[in-house]
C-alpha cells in the first residue's frame, strides 16, 4: 500500500467519543509496550506520529489516524501492564470495552511479542476480541530479536497457545526493520478491499 497522507485526527477517552464517519478502521490492540503504535509508524513510513516509549503504558487514549483519506489506523492503549494499579486497568477495560462494542472494526491487528510468545493475557485478549466479529490478523512482534532460524517456531507457538483457527494469519514483523511490514500491508488491503 502506498500512503499518501497519514494524520492524525483525535484522541478518544471514552463512551461518545469515538469516532463514526463510515470509514473503515483496522485496530491495533495487544499487550502494553508490545510495539503497537511502533508498527503504525513503520507501517505509515512516519517516523513518531504515534507516540511510542520504552515505559509501558505510553497510549492511554483511543488515537485516530487517517490514512489516505481512506480508513483509519486506530492505536488503542496496551492491556497488563504490571504497574498499572486497579483503578487504571478498569480504565483501560472501559476505554477499549467501550471502544469495541461502539464500534467494532473492521479488522484488528493482536500484536503478541515474537520472542515472549503468547501470554494467557493474550489468549484472554483472543478470545475476546474474536467473539467481536472482526478479521484478526496476529503480528509476531519484535522478530528482530529472535534468529531467523526460529521464526517459524515461533509463530507455531504463538498459533497454538491462541489456539487460532486456520484462516488467521501470524506475521513475523519487526517496526526495527521492517520484516514483515508488505506482508501485513497485503493482508490490510484484501480485508479493506473485501468490505
Ligand atoms: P503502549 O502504548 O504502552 O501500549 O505500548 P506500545 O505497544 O504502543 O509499544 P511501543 O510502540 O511504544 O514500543 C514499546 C517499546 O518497544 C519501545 O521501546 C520500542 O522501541 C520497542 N519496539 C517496538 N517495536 C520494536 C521492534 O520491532 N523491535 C524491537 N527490537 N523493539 C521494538
Ligand atoms: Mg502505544
């Protein structure tokens, strides 16, 4: 996909906030400080127009971006991160709740960490966001740090502990250096151009 224009459009911080103008929109969900806002920039070829951060729980917010005045990139704030105290995980489960039963997308993006594999917060993750409707493609993150010789051993492990049917795909893709990143683009537009 060639982006012409990405930009972005507002922050949503709860229930009547959130966006609806009939664009598509591909979300990007999974577990705090697991790389997401860093795969949008890789895949948007900008460099911080999500914020990104080596401290857990950077996105707190709901982000829209728009992309190619087309769909929206929507970057959703981690889940589990340790020193998220009761309050703010309920936050987080009201934002991104809300989120998901307001307005479903039309594709979502997992992000599960290549090297850790998946989690049981993941598989928590999974089974929710698979009874939303939306097309799940599962990106193996990080895969820069793991030898390439083990990839696919990864992504087997990742695709039997979510325990995903046949018809997800996993990608190894690395926001470090851009493995991966064609390979999800031609995922994102066959399920933007099926809707
Ligand atoms: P929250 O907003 O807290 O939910 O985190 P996030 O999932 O948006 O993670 P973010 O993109 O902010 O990245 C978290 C950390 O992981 C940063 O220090 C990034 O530099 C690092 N990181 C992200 N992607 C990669 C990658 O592909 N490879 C490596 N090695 N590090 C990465
Ligand atoms: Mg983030």
């Amino acid at each position: 996909m060639k982006v012409d224009t990405a930009e972005f459009i507002r922050s949503a911080h709860g229930s009547g906030d959130y966006l609806r103008d009939g664009r598509p929109e591909i979300a990007f969900a999974g577990r705090s400080n697991v790389g997401k806002s860093s795969l949008l920039n890789r895949l948007l070829g900008r460099k911080s127009l999500a914020r990104t951060s080596s401290t857990p729980g950077r996105t707190q917010a709901v982000n829209y971006f728009l992309v190619n005045r087309r769909f929206y990139f929507v970057d959703l704030p981690g889940y589990g991160y340790a020193k998220a105290g009761k309050e703010a995980r309920r936050e987080w489960a009201a934002r991104v709740e809300g989120y998901f039963r307001e307005e479903p997308p039309e594709a979502m993006v997992l992000l599960v960490d290549g090297k850790v594999g998946a989690t049981p917060l993941d598989v928590q993750a999974y089974q929710y966001l698979s009874g939303l409707g939306a097309a799940i493609v599962v990106a193996a993150t990080k895969i820069d740090q793991l030898p390439r010789g083990r990839w696919v051993q990864a992504v087997r492990g990742v695709r039997e502990v979510l325990g995903l049917q046949e018809t997800i795909p996993v990608i190894p893709v690395s926001a470090r250096s851009g493995e991966g990143i064609k390979e999800l683009w031609g995922v994102l537009s066959s399920r933007l151009a099926a809707r």
